[in-house]
C-alpha cells in the first residue's frame, strides 16, 4: 500500500516545470478550503468559536492592562517581554488546537491518504472499530466500491479483532488513532512516546501489517507528539472536511453536508479528505449517529463512483474475508 509524503521543498524534482506549475496552480491551499469548510460547519459550532475567540480577546486585553498599569515602575522594563512571550504562548496554543495549522511540522512526519482512481472524495472513520457500526459501514463502502481509511483506537481493537482484520481485508488503509482518545497536551513526550509505541505494536499484531499512519485525537498537536511520532516512525494525517456527525443531526442535514464536501465532477485538485466516525470518541455502546449516518452514507455513497452497486458480503470466517477480498474488492483499490 502505497502512502504520499509530503516532498521536500529543496528536492530537484519539485522545481518548476509547466506541468508542476498547473499541479501547483490547481492544488488547492488552506486558505482555498477554508471557505468551503466554513459552510460545513454548523451555526452552533460557529457560535461556540465565537465565544471562545470573544473570551480570548478579553482575556488578552486584561493581561495587557494588568501588565501596563499593574506592575511597579522598578519592573517596567520587563512589560514588553512579558507581552511578546504571552503573544506567543497564545500563536502557539492556536498551532496545537487547530488542526488546519501545520506550520512547523516536518514534511516526512506529514501524510497524505492516497486517492482511489474516481473516487472524488477521501473517507476516513476515527474512534472505532464498533460492532453494528463498523461491520456495517464496511458493508456499504464494498456495495458502492469505495475505499476509506479507518483510524482506529486500540482498547477497542483488541474488543474486535476480526473487524480490524476485515479493515484490511477488504484493501482499506487502517491507521493509528491511539491507546484511548486522550490528546497529547499535558502529556510528556516521554509518556507518549511509550503509548504510541504500545498502540502501533498491538495494531500491528492484530492487523497482520505494519502501522505507520497516526490520526492525533481532536487534531491536537504538540512539540512532544512530533517528537514521539518521529521516534515510534509514525506520520500524520489530518483531514479536510469534518462534518460534525457525532452530534448525530437529521439524516438530510448530515447528507446536505456531505454534498457540500464533495468537489464537482472533474473539478480540479486532489480529492479532499472527509473525516467521519465509526464509533464516539473511549464510549464502546453503538454510539447515537449511528442510524443517521448509515442513512447518509446509503444516499451519498453511490454518488462518489461510477461503479455498479454490488451485493454486500456475507463472510462467516477471517479466512472468507480474505478470499474475497484476494477475489474482487481488492483488485481495483489504490492507484496513487
Ligand atoms: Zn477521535
């Protein structure tokens, strides 16, 4: 299976060409998506930024008045440096909050899912494996012939081992989500280094393959999961378009914004990244967006390829699932 990772800027083969220009051109920057992913996001999401970035501001201004008019004038040199450092405590709190930033990071611990021939989206499911969840998405994406990526959490891995297996069977890309869904922040790099070592050795064992692909929970990031990444050779992978589904809305608005996420046919760029959700963040019960999001996925999925629906496989054992998947499903995946 084959992985994109992010080229080097100084690699020779990256200089301008005609044909690399029009590459460049077209791929889409994050500020070209954010605009599109701003009319995902829903009002009450919207609103809690709002509160949020409001409550900073005050936050902000208050330090600053207290830093101005609140300390003695023997200590009046220190105000400037005060105020930079808290300037940049804040930017770098942003960075680790704010999946869309990844300024900083390496391109070698950076990796982008590769995109199946004619599929205009990439899926991707986080925070499972759920029985009568995932069996059942898994059952939808063979029907319409898509391929997804499933970042899965190891506690509950170890639960379903043969859904971990059929992940794989069926040629989609399984990747790390962690040991549970803590993030990283508050956590040495020390403590994560050992945990994500533990997690990719125990996903590795249960899937049979090597794991090399990491999805940080939340999308939080900091200076000590960089650093542990780099040590446990794993890389990241963000996503594009979130969709809110754990807040289980309607069937037809969760539909409306997967339509929104999905570029036109023939439109320019590399297909975006969607991220969904097979399960609810350490919760192991069928969590509650289950029926809206397999109604959803039932209507948008056979919009995504030209493929003829297919009838859902009925294995009884791990050693069917394989055979199968050897006979049809895994014939046409991946085609970086
Ligand atoms: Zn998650």
């Amino acid at each position: 299976m084959v992985f994109y990772a992010h080229p080097r800027s100084d690699d020779p083969s990256r200089r301008a060409s005609p044909a690399r220009k029009r590459e460049t051109e077209a791929r889409p920057t994050m500020w070209t998506r954010l605009l599109p992913a701003l009319r995902i996001v829903p009002r009450h999401v919207k609103w809690r930024v709002a509160r949020i970035v409001a409550t900073l501001i005050v936050l902000a201004s208050a330090a600053l008045a207290a830093l101005w008019h609140g300390l003695p004038p023997s200590l009046a040199s220190l105000r400037l440096p005060l105020a930079i450092c808290g300037l940049l405590w804040a930017a770098y709190a942003l960075w680790c909050l704010w999946p869309r930033l990844r300024l900083g990071i390496a391109p070698e611990l950076l990796a982008d899912l590769p995109c199946p021939t004619g599929q205009r989206v990439r899926l991707s499911f986080d925070d499972g494996p759920t029985p009568a969840l995932t069996d059942r998405v898994l059952d939808l994406l063979f029907e319409h012939g898509v391929q997804a990526a499933f970042f899965v959490l190891t506690h509950k891995a170890r639960r379903c081992p043969d859904l971990v297996r059929r992940i794989v069977a069926e040629g989609h890309i399984l990747g790390l989500h962690g040991e549970d869904h803590r993030t990283a922040l508050f956590r040495s790099q020390r403590e994560l280094r050992a945990s994500l070592a533990r997690a990719r050795d125990e996903l590795s064992a249960l899937s049979g393959q090597p794991i090399s692909l990491y999805r940080p929970s939340h999308g939080w990031k900091n200076r000590a999961l960089l650093s542990a990444l780099r040590r446990c050779g794993l890389r990241l992978v963000f996503w594009d378009h979130g969709v809110w589904d754990t807040d289980a809305p309607p069937v037809d608005v969760l539909l409306k914004r997967l339509q929104l996420a999905t570029p036109a046919p023939g439109e320019a760029g590399p297909a975006p990244v969607i991220l969904l959700h097979d399960g609810r963040d350490d919760r192991t019960t069928l969590p509650s967006h289950s029926p809206a999001l397999l109604a959803a996925l039932s209507a948008w999925l056979p919009s995504l390829n030209a493929q003829p629906p297919r009838k859902p496989p009925q294995p009884q054992t791990s050693d069917e699932v394989r055979v199968m998947a050897k006979e049809g499903f895994n014939q046409k995946i991946i085609n970086p």
